[in-house]
C-alpha cells in the first residue's frame, strides 16, 4: 500500500461518523451483575431498569410525592390495615401478554418469597394477604398499620406473573411494562434498550437508549465533552466541577437523597459512650468536609435528606453541628475515655469517601481521636461492614423516601442493617411508633425527636447530602432530574440528529 | 570513552533522583499531608511550583516524597526477587537434576501469567496497600530472576574451575558463593537495574488500579490515579506525576542499559522487561 | 524437530497449565471476602439462612478438594461452569471478550513488529554519536512511558484536536469495519510502543552486526543490491532473538491490555477478569486466568517449535 493510500484510509477512518439515528448514548462506570429487579440493589442496576424497562403499582415523583404508577388509584381502609389498588387497563408487558392483578399479585409474593431472597422483601413485610380481587382490582391486607407501603411499592417492579417460579431468567432478559424493552447486551460493553411501541402512553420519541459501561471517570468525561455520550448520570462532585461550563453540557442538579457518613462501632470501648460519640460530632467540621471532599457542593447532613421536606429537621437543631473542640475534649474527659483514642476506620472506594476519609482523619485528630485510614476493596468493605470488623467506617448509603425505610432497619435494635450494634430503648419506641401509626401528626413527632436524638449521640455521623447531578450533552432535551436518580423522564425526552 | 560518559549520564540521573527522594525532609520541601483548602486545584505558581492538587497538597511535595514511595518498595520488592529467584536459579543450576526440573517448571508456572494478573491476584489475597504491591511484585519478579540467573550460572557451572572446586571437595555452599555468585554479578547488577525500572512502571499500574498505595501516602501512580478524575480542569498532578513515573523507570532503565554496554557487550539481545 | 523434543515440551506445557489451575483455584479462594457477601451486597436483610442457600446453590458449601476436582473434571469436558451472577455458561461470557483483546493484541503485534523492521532499518542506517544517543534515548523512553498515562493523555489530545470522533469503546469489525478500526487507533498505538521501542532496537543492532559480517560483504561485492541485502541477511541473522522477543512480548501485551482496556472502555478479557475478581466469581475468574495463560503458554510453545526449526541445534 503507498503511503497516500494508507494516509486517506486513515483519514476516512477517522472522519466516518458511527451515530445512528435518535439513541441516546449514555455513559456508566459499571455494568450491572444482573437485570433482575427484585435481586438488585447497585445503583447503576437500578437506573437502567427502574423507570425505563419496569414500574411499580404507585411512583414517586421528582418531587418525592407518591403519584398513581400501575395503579390508577386505591382506597385504604378506616384502620389502615387494608389497601385497595385499582390497575390501569390496556397495559402490555414487552412480550405482548396484558398486565392484570395476577400479575401484580405474582410480583409481590415474588419479592416476599425467601426462595428469591429479595432485599426488598423488608419493604413490604408487614403484607400478609394479597387477593385478586378481579383482573384490574388487588387488594393488600396488613398484620399492622404500615405508613410507608404506598412509596414502598413504587420500588417494587411489576413483572409477568409467569416469573413467580422463575428465578433465572429476569436477569438477563428483563420483561417489563415500561417506555424501553431491553434489547441487547454486551458484557462490559453497553445494554441497550428500545423504544416499546406498546407503551401505555404511546411509543417514546427516543428510538434507542445505549448505557456504555466506561470504567474511567475522566474516559467518560471526555466522552461527553466530545459528544460521543449524551448523559453521564449521577456524577461525582469532582466531575461535576469539571464539566461546569464546557461547552454543550448542561447539568441538571437536585438535592440528593444519598448521604456520605461515618459509622461508629458501639461495641468499641471509647465509641459505647455517647458523650464519645457526640464528641466525634462535635470535631467534625461538616462545612470543611464539604468545600475540600465535594467541592462545596452539598449541604451538611441531618438524619434525614431535606429533600424529604415534610420530615426533615434543619441541622440548625442539632447542638453538635456547630464545630467545638474544646467542647469535645471535655465530653470525653468526661466520659473518662483515656486519650489518645485509636481507631480503625475503614474507608468505601470512592474518590469522595476517600476524600472524607482523609479529611476527617486531621479533624478528629485536634481532639486527640487517632484514626488510621484502611482503604478496602469493595469486598473486603462489605464483608468489614457486615460483620462489623471497624471502629469507624465511612461509606454512602442510597436514601429512601420515607423515615421508616431507612430508620428502622439501621438503627432498631438488631435491626438487618445496625451493624453498629446500636440499641437504645427509647430510639425503638420511637421507631415503632413511627412505623405503626398512620396519622401524620403523630409520625412526625416521633421521627423529630428521633432526628434530634440520632444527630448528636446515634452510631452514625451524617456527613453530607451531595447534589445530586446529571451532566447532559446538547443533543438531548426534555430531561428532568430526579432526586433517587431515576431516568423515568427519558420516554418524554427528545433528541437532536 | 562513549559509553562511560553515557553510563555517567545514566548514574547521575538516577543519583539525582534518589538523592532528593533520600534528602527530601531537609531539603525544605512542603508538607506533602498538609491540606489547605482554600489551595485546591491551583495551577503552578510561585508557592507552588506544580501546582496543588484536590486537597489543596503541594504537588511537588507530594512528587519528591512520591518517589521516596516508589524506590523504597520497588527497591524492597526487586531485592526480595533477587535473593528468592536468584537462589533458586543458582542453585538450580548447580544441582540439577529433579530439582532442577521441579523448581523450574514451577517458576514456569508462576511466570506463566500476566504480570499484572498475578500482581493483582496477590494483593486481592492480602489487601491493598503499599506493602502488598511490593510483595506481588517480588513474586512476580521471583521467577523472572530465577530465570535470567539460570542459564548464566548453568555456563559457569560447566567450567573448569567450578570443576576443579569440586574435585578438591569444596562445599556446595562455598561454591556457589565464592565460585558462581561473584561471576554472575554484571548480570544482577544490570537486570536489577533494568527490572527496577520495571518495577516502578507495575508499582504505578497497580497504584492506578488502586491496588497499591492507599491514600493519603504520596504515591506517583496514586497521585496519577486521583490526578485523572481532574484531567479536564487541573491536568498538572496527573501529568507532572505521570512525568515523574518516566523519569524514574527511565533513568534505571538507561543505567541498566549503560551498565550492560560497559560490562558485557555481547549480553545486547536480551530482551527488555516489561509489565 | 525431533519427536522426543516435541513430546518434552507438550508434558512441560501441561505441568504448567495443571500447576496454573491449581494456583487460580487456590489465589480466588484466599481472596477475603466471598462471593456470597458480595451478591447479598451492603443494605440489604442478611440471614445465616440465605447465606447458606446462596452458598449451597454455588456449590461453596463442599470440601475444597471436591471443589477443585468438580472444576477440573468439568474442565477437561469443555465445560467451566457458569457465572454466579449472571447465570451464563463462563464459556460464552468469555467468548464474547475474547475478540476485543484477541483483535487489540493481535494488531499491536502486527503493528509492533511490523513497524520495528522499517524503523530499526532506518534506525541502523543513522550512524554518529547524534544519532546514536537520540535513538537509545528514544527506545527507552518508549520502553518506560507508563502504558495508562499515555492512554489518558491521548484521549485527552485527540479530543481537543479532533472533537466528534469516536475513538471509545467497541464496535466488532463485522458490524462496522471502519468503526472498529478507528476505535483501535489509540489502544494499540499506547499497547505496542513499548515492544515496538524494544524490537526497532533489536532489529537495529541485528542489522549493524550484520552489516558488518563478511557474508553481507561478499553479498554486496558479487552485486546485490544494498536494501535488498540488509533485509534478506540481516533479517535472518535478527530472527532467533525477534522471534523470541515477539513471544515474551505477548505475555507483557496481555497484562497491560487489562490497564489499557480500561482506560478506553474496551469489553475485553481484562475487564472482564477486574470485575470477575472484585465481586469474586470464582469460576469466571478460574477460566479467564486460564485462558489468558494458556494463550500466553500456547504463543511460546509455538515459538519454542519455530525457534528450533530455524536453529535445529536447540532440540538437542
């Protein structure tokens, strides 16, 4: 080959362009392990199925207010121990077949089967029967009132009523009632999902949804500066910075629902004391943390996320937010804790937690806490976490839109996830009535007290609750941010040639 | 006369850099811990020749003591290789035989994988950290030595004088020691020098992967790794870090080469070593 | 050739391949942190009773010798188990990951070797002191600029310099030839500077040994024209070390194709052995190792024959 051959072949190699008409390219750091939306819980698993291929009865809107999903409407009882959802009718799943109450029903006792071990079957514990009515009316009845069953079943996928015997096969090849059919899928490379021409509400305008599975932050930042991704969902406050006025992009923010924290072992001799406890809140400076870790872009963190603006408390409530070190040291000279405390603090891998990390490391160290960092694998992290082999942990928990959600299960004693080995009597009388109460009134006075009490001596230091961004390159319009990340907004959106 | 003024060159260019590395906390660098916030993500100025980084750290403090990182565990580890794969090399070729064969087909079987694979098998088992990236490296590099070692001792194991040891009835010991090592020295000292400069390059791969250095260590591959997720807005610790990284494995790589000109001239075609 | 020759090395490359299997099995194992923990993730309900079923549908919950035994024995039939998440044969996983690293691999040799020549030529025509510290000083920067950084700082370069290319990801030749070979531009420019830095060298110091050999002399007295001469001698006289290199060199392409895969967001076998690693699926990681080995093992074996087809005095 001469060399002018070779140059134009190289030429024409590089001028051809790949875009094909109307798909949305977006760009994730990891390919989910699985499809299956009643087994999954990584965050990059959820964004691409939630709201896309799957829907529950009820949703949440961006907002988080629960809105009419797969239910048009429902009716609960007097003593709010039986609830009565009214199903859309006309809907297909992407194999063809018609979505009724059978189907609801199968989904749900699916989750509760233990043979699925669904994480989500906590969700809807309290459910002890689920009657078809007739084909468009399922009725739940609850073994005790239970205040966040409406935003619960948002979460929870509608699948064929098939699939109750069927453990395998939604993991790979997901069947759902959504504006997207899955349609291809590369390991490693991308999934792609097509535009559903049975769509309840009419086919969206988007013909083709691809998530690339780009491991490097600042690959998929160039990707979309470059105009080879569409959307980088969910991004880093560090990234964020960086494609803030580059030129195209657009980022879409809300308040994230997810908060950065440090954990606290209770069974550690110096972190059992509470006043120890309030002491380590009391050296961290949250606003410090958030300028260096996230770039300033989040707010300090209470208990619960304001964007749970009907229950969440301002941190102005909370003593221990305002950073005082000589405070500090007199709580643990106190507590009688000898100086210097030493702990180990095991750290999520995250550029931001490891951020966090070293950041708190040099504040609680004014107040004589010496913690050394342990930078741990994601399996090694989670097997520390579980059996709760730290003294202190930092990591980011997904946020739930109800109290009781994320309340109950982390801070009951002996609660699924109180790894901390937190147990205070107060604190579960307050859950309890938080949970079996329906009346508004009473749940919020519970859960201030609880914010209150959690903030300054409970086993977790909420740190931050980022904003929660989505960097969008020109070609895509119509998107709207949604504070649990979801992408439901998609089968709306337009994009340009 | 040529290739002393290039082994020179190569001698005083790693010198350099292990010289500032050794010195670095009395030749008035910076805190390379020391986080000002208000500092961060500043280009290079007068107070900060490089620049900082995300934490508002200096980055050339952070880069001096980086290489106090590097040498010390690519120092520790290839030293570890050497005296594991060189014994096992040597001795090998001293003795032959049965266990000859087995210890070297189990070097095959180690050398077998990518280097970087076993890396990462190795510190999966204990963890990452600093310490762990140094000993994947000496097992990956274990084999490598024992290897490279065995073919020239093999040589010097057949000659007459080895030969003539043994018939006067010198202990093993004493032969390989006395007999065999001192003759096998221009060859460690320019593999050495050559692997060391592999060495850094694996170090820094693993350190990118996150496998190696953990923060807040001041670590080139790790300053490389945080540097990457700022590559749009402040280059400067990603690029002056991945400069650094070059420099190092370059002026051992350029020693190595130096050194195997001026002591053996006929040992060019080996190839060179690699992650 | 001689058959006792050849046999010796099919026992050497089956010790090693058993000894590997072995290693993999165990290395996977010693991980902390299992593959049960990992499924059942941070926040969510953990119970002795689902770990124990997770750990019996994996089959975790036998002796490790039965484990292995199970493994080999299903091995050796073609039959490597499925992946713990997905549930897919580990066979079919691999073999959609295999062409990308096959394809990245198999151009940087090609590329790498291919170029060497050309540019060692050139390389060995440029004599003086100039030429000889540039070219040294060139092959060794080559060899020592770290393969990741490269990657990133390119990406970086062309999309500033040519903003909506496509130049991340993949896209198989069969769909899209041009696509493909665009995509693989970078990757294997950053994948084969090294080898291609150590072989242009090699290929340079062949030639000037052989330039200097009587044969070339007589060659060039009786007539022959001067590049053909330097090609056709020299290159001969280069092959047993090229050769050689080439196949080291493999191995070295494996292990940094899992770094720059990474980097350019390639579905390859390094990927995948990553991910398989870090959320331990044991026989996804068991199989890929293997394959990637006994690639390796497999290119050396062959240049072990080639090798002692050339210089028949090797398989003595």
């Amino acid at each position: 080959m001469t060399k002018h051959r070779f140059a134009a072949l190289l030429a024409s190699t590089f001028l051809a362009s790949a875009a094909t008409a109307a798909t949305l390219d977006i760009a994730v750091d990891t390919a989910p392990a699985g499809l299956d939306p009643h087994l999954i819980t990584a965050f990059n698993s959820v964004l691409i199925v939630q709201g896309n291929i799957y829907q529950g009865l009820t949703d949440i809107d961006p907002g988080l207010a629960v809105q009419p999903g797969l239910a048009t409407s429902w009716d609960i009882s007097e003593d709010g121990l039986t609830y009565t959802f009214h199903l859309a009718s006309g809907v297909t799943f992407h194999d063809g077949s018609t979505f009724d109450a059978e189907d609801a029903a199968a989904s749900l006792r699916r989750v509760q089967s233990p043979e699925t071990a669904s994480p989500l079957a906590s969700r809807i514990s309290p459910v002890v029967g689920i009657e078809v009515v007739d084909p468009l009316t399922l009725k739940l009845t609850l073994d005790a009132p239970f205040a966040p069953l409406l935003s619960s079943l948002a979460g929870i996928a509608m699948v064929p009523a098939e699939m109750e015997t069927d453990k395998e096969a939604l993991q790979m090849a997901p069947d759902g009632t959504g504006p997207f059919k899955f349609a291809d899928w590369t390991p490693n490379g991308y999934i792609a999902l097509e535009a559903f021409d049975g769509y309840r509400d009419g086919k969206p305008q988007i013909d083709e949804v691809k998530f690339h599975f780009v491991p490097e932050a600042a690959t998929r930042q160039i990707g979309l500066v470059s105009g080879e991704y569409d959307m980088l969902p969910a991004v880093d406050p560090a990234t964020a910075l960086q494609l803030q006025g580059q030129p195209g992009v657009t980022l879409e923010q809300t308040r994230d629902l997810a908060y950065t924290l440090i954990g606290m072992n209770v069974t550690d001799p110096a972190l059992a004391d509470p006043k120890v406890r309030e002491a380590v809140n009391l050296l961290l400076n949250r606003d410090e943390i958030i300028a260096g870790a996230l770039f300033g872009a989040g707010v300090p963190a209470g208990p619960l996320s304001p964007a749970l603006t009907e229950w969440a408390l301002p941190t102005s409530d909370f003593s221990c937010y305002t950073p005082d070190v000589d405070k500090a040291k007199a709580l643990i000279a106190e507590s009688g804790v000898a100086l210097p405390i030493k702990l180990r603090m095991v750290v999520l891998p995250r550029q931001d937690a490891k951020d966090i990390a070293q950041i708190a490391q040099q504040q609680l160290a004014a107040g004589g806490i010496e913690v050394e960092l342990i930078n741990q694998e994601i399996g090694d992290f989670v097997q520390s976490w579980k059996n709760s082999d730290f003294g202190m942990f930092v990591s980011a928990n997904g946020g739930n839109p109800d109290p009781d959600q994320y309340f109950y299960r982390t801070f009951y004693t002996g609660g699924s996830t109180n790894v901390f080995k937190y147990s205070d009597a107060r604190v579960d009388d307050l859950l309890d009535t938080g949970r079996n109460k329906t009346d508004m009134a009473e749940r919020k006075a519970a859960y201030d007290e609880l914010q209150v009490k959690l903030a300054c001596e409970g086993p977790i230091a909420h740190i931050a609750y980022a904003n929660l961004t989505t960097a969008v390159g020109p070609k895509l319009h119509g998107f709207v941010i949604h504070p649990m990340g979801r992408l439901s907004s998609l089968k709306d959106a337009v994009l340009d040639d | 006369m040529r290739r002393n003024r290039l082994l020179s060159f190569a001698i005083g260019l790693v010198a350099l850099q292990v010289l500032v590395a050794l010195l670095a906390p009395w030749l008035g660098f910076q805190d390379p811990f020391r986080q000002v916030m208000v500092q961060r993500i500043k280009p290079p100025n007068a107070l900060n020749l490089l620049g900082t980084d995300q934490l508002g750290r200096d980055v050339l403090a952070r880069i001096v003591y980086g290489y106090r990182t590097s040498l010390m565990t690519c120092t520790a580890s290839v030293a570890l290789a050497l005296v594991l794969g060189g014994s096992i090399g040597m001795i090998a070729a001293y003795t032959r035989g049965w266990f000859d064969r087995i210890v070297m087909r189990l070097m095959d079987v180690l050398f077998a994988f990518p280097i970087l694979l076993l890396a990462i098998g190795v510190i999966a088992i204990i963890g990452p950290n600093l310490w762990s990236a140094a000993l994947a490296i000496a097992v990956v590099y274990t084999p490598i030595f024992a290897r490279l070692l065995r073919g020239p001792a093999l040589v010097i194991c057949e000659s007459e004088y080895v030969l003539g040891a043994k018939a006067v009835g010198a202990s093993d010991a004493r032969i390989i020691l006395t007999h065999i090592l001192p003759n096998l020295v221009s060859v460690i000292l320019v593999q050495t020098s050559l692997l060391l400069s592999a060495a850094i390059l694996v170090e820094a791969s693993l350190s990118f992967l996150g496998l190696g250095a953990q923060p807040p260590v001041p670590s080139l591959g790790l300053m490389l790794s945080e540097g990457r997720n700022f590559l749009l807005l402040a280059p400067w610790p990603a690029i002056f870090s991945g400069l650094a990284i070059l420099f190092l494995s370059f002026g051992f790589n350029l020693l190595g080469d130096a050194l195997r000109d001026t002591l053996d001239p006929r040992m060019r075609s080996v190839a060179g070593v690699r992650a | 050739m001689t058959p006792k020759f050849l046999l010796g090395r099919l026992i050497d490359l089956a010790f090693v391949m058993f000894g590997v299997s072995i290693l993999v099995f165990l290395m996977i194992r010693l991980i902390p942190g299992d593959a049960v923990m990992i499924m059942l993730g941070a926040n969510t309900e953990i119970t002795p009773d689902r770990v124990a079923e997770l750990e019996h549908r994996l089959g975790l919950d036998l002796p490790m010798p039965v484990q292995y035994a199970h493994w080999i024995g299903g091995a050796l039939r073609g039959d490597f188990g499925t992946s713990i998440w997905t549930g897919r044969p580990v066979t079919e996983e691999i073999a959609s990951a295999i062409g990308p690293t096959f394809e990245l691999t198999f151009l940087a040799v090609l590329v790498g070797a291919g170029l060497s020549i050309p540019i060692g030529a050139f390389m060995a025509q440029a004599r003086g002191r100039g030429a000889e510290v540039a070219v040294r000083v060139g092959a060794i920067a080559g060899l020592t600029i770290p393969s990741f950084w490269l990657g990133i700082v390119s990406i970086l370069f062309v999309s500033k310099l040519m903003p909506g290319v496509s130049m991340l990801g993949y896209v198989p030749f069969s769909e899209d030839p041009l696509g493909n070979l665009q995509r693989m531009v970078l990757p294997v420019f950053a994948l084969c500077l090294p080898m291609l830095a150590n072989l242009s060298r090699l290929v340079r110091s062949a030639m000037l040994d052989a330039l200097g050999q009587d044969y070339i002399r007589t060659a060039k007295a009786k007539g022959a024209g001067r590049r053909r001469v330097v090609y056709r001698h020299a290159l001969r006289n280069a092959l047993i070390p090229f050769v050689t290199s080439v196949g080291v060199s493999v191995g070295y392409l494996l292990g940094g194709a899992i770094v720059v895969e990474q980097v350019f967001a390639i579905p390859g076998l390094g990927r995948l052995v990553l991910g398989a690693i870090s959320e331990r699926n044991y026989p996804l990681v068991q199989a890929t190792i293997l394959t990637v080995t006994f690639a390796f093992v497999l290119v050396n074996f062959i240049v072990d024959l080639l090798y002692a087809t050339i210089d028949p005095r090797v398989t003595r």
